[in-house]
C-alpha cells in the first residue's frame, strides 16, 4: 500500500491519504479544483509512518489523516 501527503498552501493544512483514496488518486488528486496552484503532493512512502513524519515535518497548522480512506 502507498500512502501520500497532500499540502495545501492555500489552507495551511496537510493531510496522509492512502493511495486508493478518492481524493488522492495515487497522487494526483481529484480532477476538479486541484489545478496544482493551491497546494502539492508528497509521496509515494511505503508505509504510513513515514508519510505522518513527512506531514508533521512541513508544520502546517492543521495536520490530520484523512477522514475519509482514514490510513
Ligand atoms: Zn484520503
């Protein structure tokens, strides 16, 4: 399983997806609305760890897995 960070510039926030997530699309997000300007992925980590290190380490205010594929 691949695991991805989405950061978001515009929100301040940061979310780990799982790849398979709708809203992730193994990195490349929803078609709608993700035009690359609001923010960017990280990723793939192999295991969830690592991607909650990454996410923790960008120090965005609000950092949380995501609430819908919850890895
Ligand atoms: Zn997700």
């Amino acid at each position: 399983m691949a695991f991805y960070v989405y950061e978001n510039w515009t929100h301040d926030r940061a979310r780990v997806h799982v790849g398979s997530c709708g809203y992730c699309n193994d990195g490349r997000g929803t078609q709608a609305g993700d035009s690359g300007r609001n923010g960017q992925w990280h990723g793939p980590y192999d295991d969830r760890q690592a991607a909650v290190a990454v996410a923790e380490k960008l120090g965005r205010a609000d950092t949380k897995l995501c609430g819908t594929c919850a890895p």
